[in-house]
C-alpha cells in the first residue's frame, strides 16, 4: 500500500488565479491546471529566488518531493505559453500558513500581511 500524501505548507494563495492569453476561447482543452503547491515552489524557487532545499524547508517536504512538483510546474507554465493555453491555479495538496510557525518569515503569509496593513 502507497504512503499517504503530505500536504505541503503553502504560505499564501496567488491574488490572480487565471493567466493566458486574451483572445483564447474557454473550452477544456484550451486550459492548463497549475496545483496551489506547485505555484507555491514557482514562487519561492523562481521569484523568491530559494534553492530547492531551501524551499523543501518552507514547504516541509524533502527536496526531491519539491524537486518532482517544481517540474510538473515549469512543464505546465511551458505548455501553457507554447501552445496559447490559459493557465489555471488551482486544488492540490496543500495547507495554507497559518502565520504561527518558527519557519515563516516570508512576510507574504496571510497573518503576516494582516499584520502588516494594520500596522501601516
């Protein structure tokens, strides 16, 4: 019997959840489904600018797990540019950041950016 999932520690949602090309029809197979934890290793790997352990730290998985879903991520943002297809961010198995682990200091987590507009 295969292990259980891990759910992966997401710090924040993406504020847009729909990117591609303007002038595509909305048919099925004109859409790419991206997961919430691959966007995640995206964003910390490629904008945040984290190595892959560094990133497998924040997620808490191992860094072959990370290595396999930042693939699977860039594979789908590829065919999505290639072939004109409108990239969609959702599902997955993920577990949104509460804001209350020792590990979080991205400032992007929901606590941290409550925190933030409260303070400014």
């Amino acid at each position: 019997m295969p292990r259980p999932r891990k759910c992966r520690k997401v710090c924040c949602l993406p504020d847009s959840n729909k990117f591609g090309p303007l002038d595509s029809p909305i048919k099925g197979e004109y859409f790419v489904i991206m997961s919430v934890d691959e966007y995640e290793t995206i964003r910390l790997i490629d904008f945040e600018g984290l190595s892959q352990e560094e990133c497998a730290n924040l997620m808490h998985v191992a860094r072959t797990t990370v290595q396999g879903i930042y693939s699977d991520a860039r594979r789908k943002l590829a065919e999505s540019l290639v072939n004109g297809k409108v990239l969609r961010i959702e599902g997955g198995d993920y577990k949104l950041c509460d804001g209350n682990e020792d590990t979080c200091s991205c400032g992007g987590c929901q606590k941290h950016r409550c925190n933030n507009i409260i303070k400014n």
